[in-house]
C-alpha cells in the first residue's frame, strides 16, 4: 500500500465511506469495537479458526505488520483471543484484529488500544487441536465475505472494506463529501438551519410531485 493511500485512509470514516459508494462492503452492526475512539485501518490477513485457537497462532507465522486479522468462527460459542493474543498481535504490529466471533479478557485488551471488534466476550477459550489451520482463504464475517488483501477502515460506527481498487476510486467522493458536510456544520453551529442546507424543502416537494430526487448539500 502507498504512503499517500495510507495518509488518505487515515482521514477516512466509515460513514462518509459508505456514503461514498453505496457498493463497498459493511460488516453488520453486531461486531462492535472493545475500545472507543480507536481506528482501524490496513489489510486483510483472513482467518478460517473454526472452534479451534491453532489457525490463530498460525496466522502470527504469515501476517505482516500493517495486517488486520479477519477472523471466521462458523458460530463457535467458545472465545477464539484474548489478552495474551492481542498482545502478540500488537508486538507483530499488526493493524488490528476483527473476529466474528468471541474474545475473552475484555479489560486487558482494551488497555493495549489495539483496535479489536468482536461480537461478543465469553470466560471460555476454544480448543487448540486443528492439525491443518487455515489461513489466507476467503471467509465470512459480519455478513460479507472477505478476501486476503481487501482493505478495511473501522471506527465506532462499524466496518466498511473493499478492494483497494474499490476504496481507491471511494476515496476521492469520500473527501468531496468530508469537505461538504464540514462546511455544512460549521454552518449550522454558526446558526443557520440544518434544513435549509440540505434543501429538505425542495426535496419534499419534487418527491410529492412523483420526480426523481435525493437530498443534496448547499453551499
């Protein structure tokens, strides 16, 4: 990945992201962040750890630092991480870890501040017998499938990915429509109305009239 993609992806948010280009990919609203205020930003280094920990370990011996582990668990009820494990990812300088599936030591790993999603936390780990762990294969997590090299951008509001191609081509609407809705706040702090900005009214009015319309920012 450039260094200037990197510069441009670390001003990105999810949401102006996905308003962007309606095709991108977005992970389903019940992966949620450990931490607040954390981003998430790199490659996918997918993950296929069926109930079972050892395609966990696995990955450390391929990922490259700047890699976000996006991890498969088909259901599994049993935590797949924890506080030793996002501590070995941070040392590698991995980018982040999203599981779509359980974690444990929920504390620990919110003290490191690695960005880390999770669908939820359980006491109880998964085993560790898998002799053939599965690593860098195309996978299912937060409704979307994911593939080795995908890029992701997460923040609290969720995770939105795509190719880099794909994210490339959003990026630049993406910063047309930062600009727009930076102006459009300081605007309304400044006390003009949020409405009139968005033209509400004349949207309403062309939507009544049968014609086709969408809402649009106002210098």
């Amino acid at each position: 990945m450039s260094q200037d993609l990197m510069s441009r992806l670390a001003a990105a948010d999810s949401s102006s992201l996905s308003d962007a280009d309606k095709s991108l990919r977005v992970m389903d609203s019940g992966l949620r962040p450990l931490g607040a205020g954390l981003r998430l930003i790199g490659r996918a280094f997918t993950v296929a750890a069926h109930d079972d920990l050892l395609p966990m370990f696995e990955a450390f011996t391929q990922a490259q630092a700047g890699d976000v582990l996006v991890v498969e668990t088909a259901g599994s009820p049993h935590a797949v991480a924890g506080e030793l494990f996002a501590a070995e990812a941070q040392r590698l300088g991995l980018a982040g870890v999203v599981i779509d599936g359980f974690c444990r030591d929920a504390v620990g790993i919110r003290e490191l501040g690695l960005p880390f999603y999770a669908r939820g936390v359980t006491p109880r780990a998964a085993p560790g017998q898998q002799p053939e762990p599965r690593v860098g294969v195309a996978v299912q997590v937060g409704g979307v499938e994911v593939s080795p090299g995908d890029l992701l951008v997460g923040d609290e509001d969720g995770i939105v990915l795509g190719s880099e191609a794909e994210i490339e081509t959003a990026l630049s609407v993406m910063e047309g429509i930062q600009e727009a809705e930076g102006a459009i706040l300081a605007a309304v702090r400044s006390g003009t109305s949020l409405l009139d900005k968005i033209l509400y009214a004349e949207h309403l009015t062309r939507l009544r009239a049968g014609e086709s319309s969408k809402l649009e920012f106002k210098p």
